[in-house]
C-alpha cells in the first residue's frame, strides 16, 4: 500500500498546487492518495486520481477528482472537490474501471481524457502499476491498436 501511495503522491501534489493557487483563502492540504488510473493518449501519460484533502479553513477531510497528464511537464486540466452525495458521480471512464471506485465529474467536459466525447479516438489501453513494475527488461504489450498500425509505444 505504501509504494502504490508513493507513485500516486506526485499526481496528488501537482493537482492540489493547482487547486490552492485558484482558491486563495480555501485551500487544501494531502491527507491519502485514495486510487489512481493512467492510459497514454496523445502521446502523453493521462491520471486520473481521487485524493483526500482537509481544509486549512474548516478543517474538514473532503474527496478530489483530478486529470493531470504530461507534455513532459505536468499539466493539470481539472481538480474539483467530489461533494456528497457521491452517488451523483461516475465511478468509470474511457480507461478507469469501475471497480476502482474512481469518482469523475458527470454531465460536463470537466475532465478531457476518457470522457465520452472522445471515447471512438482514445480506444485506450488502460495501464496498471503491476505492468509497469514487472520483470526488468520487460515491456508492456502494445494495444491492439498499436499493433494494427504495426507501433508499439511504450
């Protein structure tokens, strides 16, 4: 649990400078990584992450959703407090299983990759840690895409 709460930290930051610099008074801080998911697209990583943080104002632990993607600097195109009731959120996208339990913003463009809107062009392979940290000099497979098109990006 600790090394997967490591390798999402970084997300976690980067979303929650963005979050404080665009609510000055209402800012946030950590508490737990909750889960993660990251596909390639556009020839850049993409996460999707959910967090909890806790005002610095009314101490109160609340829940995040943010898409943070590299180009190779991270760039952080949304991170929104999920508010209860949580049901009113979706729990899967284009590449985040639902059994992740990874909370997205609904009927807006919030969020820009796995969003419907541009489910036909992403067909994304979603990734997972395991096959990141499999056996040393290893790769991980090629999506069925990649292979038509005879590429294989890593």
């Amino acid at each position: 649990m600790e090394t997967r709460d490591s390798s999402i930290m970084p997300h976690v930051r980067h979303a929650i400078r963005h979050y404080n610099a665009r609510h000055p008074g209402d800012e946030f801080d950590v508490v737990k990584p909750l889960m993660e998911s990251n596909a390639s697209f556009r020839n850049q990583l993409w996460v999707h992450v959910n967090f909890w943080a806790r005002s610095r104002k009314s101490n109160k632990i609340k829940r995040f959703f943010a898409e943070v993607h590299y180009d190779p600097n991270p760039i952080v195109e949304v991170c929104i407090v999920i508010e209860e009731p949580l049901d009113k959120y979706r729990r899967s996208c284009a590449f985040c299983p639902a059994n992740w339990d990874i909370l997205h913003p609904v009927g807006s463009r919030k969020f820009l990759c796995g969003n419907d809107k541009d489910r036909i062009e992403q067909q994304l392979k979603p990734r997972v840690l395991s096959e990141y940290l499999g056996m040393p000099f290893t790769c991980c497979p090629a999506s069925p895409i990649q292979e038509k098109k005879g590429k294989k990006k890593f």
